[in-house]
C-alpha cells in the first residue's frame, strides 16, 4: 500500500518556476516508480514525468523536456518536480502516482495509487 500527499502548487506568472512535492508512505516503495500528471479543463490526464525510487533514470513527456525535472529523496520518502519556464498551457492540476515495477509508465492506467493533486495555474 502506498499513501501519497501532493504539496507546493500555487500561482505563478508565465516564466516562472514552482516545485512541487509529494510524499510518499509505505513499506515497498522500492517496488514503485513515482509518475507525475496532470489534467487541465476539457483535457484528457496527462503523463509528466516518471522516476524510480531505486536509480536516477527518469522519463518526461515531450513537452516538458528540457522545463522540468523530476527527482527523489529516498531519505525523505518525497519525490519532487520542479518546473522552470512555466506556459500558460501548463496551467492544470498536478497528481503524483505509483505504478509497479515493470509496466508502461507513461500511461495512467498503470498507475496504482494516486494523490489528492495540486492545482498549478501560470497566467501570462
């Protein structure tokens, strides 16, 4: 079982930066890999980004690659995304989301359990 609590959302101007947290809890987190989304109004969710607890290999959709970066402290049992050169367009609610080792990380289906998500609105 995985709990997880999203934190850090908020307002921000375009070309601004915001970095969300999510905490996670739970006694097999190294069998999880930590994915981000999100859903703006009238769109389908989302992939964002995607780490394992266990290295340092990561995933990013298309066009957030190069903005953001998503990291984990395994100290701390949180992963993060920070996100730099924030549009307009990446005005949405942002969900963290567990998936078990081993399935295609990219899509939501996958994933098992999911945050409360954090709203995210970049105005221009």
């Amino acid at each position: 079982q995985v709990q997880l609590v999203e934190s850090g959302g908020g307002l921000v101007q375009a070309g601004g930066s915001l970095r969300l947290s999510c905490a996670a809890s739970g006694r097999t987190l190294s069998m999880y890999v930590m994915g981000w989304f999100r859903q703006a109004p009238g769109k389908e969710r989302e992939f964002v980004a995607a780490v394992r607890w266990s290295d340092e290999m990561a995933y990013y959709a298309d066009f957030v690659k190069g903005r953001f970066t998503i990291s984990r402290d395994n100290a701390k049992n949180t992963v993060y995304l920070q996100m730099n050169s924030l549009k307009p367009e990446d005005t949405a609610v942002y969900y963290c989301a567990a998936a078990r080792l081993g399935r295609a990380y990219t899509y939501a289906a996958v994933y098992d359990y999911w945050g409360q998500g954090t709203q995210v609105t970049v105005s221009s």
